[in-house]
C-alpha cells in the first residue's frame, strides 16, 4: 500500500490533523481542507536526489549516466558555454560539437534536465529538447525579460517542464511574476556557480525559508554546496530536491551515497 492509498482511506480528522503536524514543522500555517493539499505536502517531504553531471565529453555523460541509471529519476547536465560563466562544458567546448545532432543516453531509464548556465538560454533550449532533455532550467539572471522566455519555451516546447535558477545575491521578489508558470525553483547554493565543489553560500538557507514560507506548494531545489553537512539544514529550510555533482561521483559508494542523501527526508 503506498502513500496515495493511505490518504485516500484517512478520515477527513485525521487528514487535518496530520497536516497540522506537517506545517508545524515547516514553521507556517495554511487551511488544510482537501485531501490534494495534503498529497502536495506530503510530496514536499519526499526528498529527490538529483546527480549533477559537469561533463567533458559525451563520453562522460554516458559514463556516469551509467552509474546512476538504476538509482535516480533524474539526472541533470550543467551546460556552460564560457561566456555567463568562466567555465565551458561539453559540446561548448567546441563549435562543430555544438552543432552535432546528438541524443542523451539511457532515456529508457532515466529523465534529464539541463541547467543551462548559457548567454543565450532560448538557442540552447533547442539544442537539449532536441537531445532528450524532459526539463529545462534557466538562470533568471541570464535573460532580460524572464516571463518571456517562460512563455517563448511553453509555446515552442509542449510537454518540456521549465525550472528557473537563482543566485544568491538575487533577491526572491524577480521569481514572483514567474512562479505559477514554472515547475521548480532551483536556488544556487554556491556563490561562484559553474564549478563543482565550491564551498556553501550559507545565504541561500535564508532564501530557501523565505520563499518555502510564501509558497509552500512550490518545488524547490539546491544545486551547489550540497552535502552530508548542508543537506540537512536545506531539508530543513524547506528544501525538496538535492543536486549533487562531486558529493556523488566523486565517493567509493555512490549507490549508498545516494541512499544516505534520501534518508535526509
């Protein structure tokens, strides 16, 4: 019997009671009457665990694609092109790469999404839709009008869910025109992104609480600085998805690293 069955058997008191227990402990309150509010908060405490791949050739990809196939849901792909950050990833790392038509591997068994720390975001969708991405994360500091890109990509890319990227010194206001359009919210939580096993932006904690506590339906997620000593403060904080890149690949274990990471939940 899974959790969806339990909730549809439960009385409507002790429904009520349950989820007074459930956002006690997320510090707000909100008025529970239906069984769908509660199926919402339960899912805010199921914790995902997202292995971040910074790759350097498809090679790579498939590599560790490979190791956490059987493990994960999904994985995402940092893509750089070198110009919105420093750092360049494969296929930018070459021009005739860029413009190879290629498909992400195991698809039959994993879901990808691309964080796309790119100058032209919009192109770069096109790319990655086309190699298999499911979802596509944008950093709300790369483009000038962020709705319109949101509606430009919906439009252009029926079924392709839509994230958006925040730094740490951007405040949460610029996310509110954009929150009912999107279905995750991914706050950085290192203050120099594009590069893997940088220290932890305790600012972003912070962040995480403001906006859980405005929006407690919202997904949210942490890329950057995650692990076993930040992973349960951003739980915590309000926290749904854990991406991790050299806090996963980089151990003996990775299939008991990533067990330890959804235990957190």
């Amino acid at each position: 019997m899974n959790i969806f069955s339990v909730i549809a058997r439960a009385k409507p008191e002790a429904i009520r009671e349950y989820s007074a227990r459930i956002l006690d402990c997320f510090g707000f309150t909100l008025a529970m009457t239906s069984i769908e509010n509660l199926i919402i908060l339960v899912l805010m405490l199921m914790i995902e665990i997202i292995p971040a791949i910074m790759p350097s050739s498809y090679e790579d990809i498939e590599e560790k694609a490979r190791k956490v196939a059987s493990l994960v849901s999904y994985v995402q792909i940092d893509a750089m092109d070198g110009k919105f950050v420093s750092s360049v990833s494969w296929p930018y790392l070459a021009e005739e790469d860029v413009a190879k038509n290629f498909e992400l591997p195991f698809q039959d068994t994993i879901r990808y999404e691309v964080d796309l720390m790119v100058s032209d975001p919009l192109s770069a969708t096109q790319i990655w839709v086309k190699a298999g991405v499911s979802r596509i994360l944008f950093h709300v500091e790369s483009v000038q009008d962020p709705r319109h890109f949101v509606e430009t990509v919906s439009a252009q890319h029926d079924g392709v869910e839509i994230g958006v990227a925040i730094n740490t010194i951007t405040p949460n206001d610029i996310l509110e025109p954009l929150l009912s359009k999107i279905a995750v919210v991914q706050f950085m939580g290192i203050a120099k992104i594009g590069y893997q096993g940088q220290p932890f932006d305790e600012r972003v904690v912070e962040k995480i609480k403001e906006l859980r506590q405005k929006r407690p339906e919202t997904i949210l997620s942490v890329d950057g600085g995650v692990n076993f000593d930040t992973a349960p403060r951003l739980v915590e904080a309000g926290a749904t998805r854990l991406v991790a890149g050299s806090a996963i690949f980089k151990t003996d274990d990775i299939k008991e690293t990533i067990k330890k990471f959804q235990q957190l939940g």
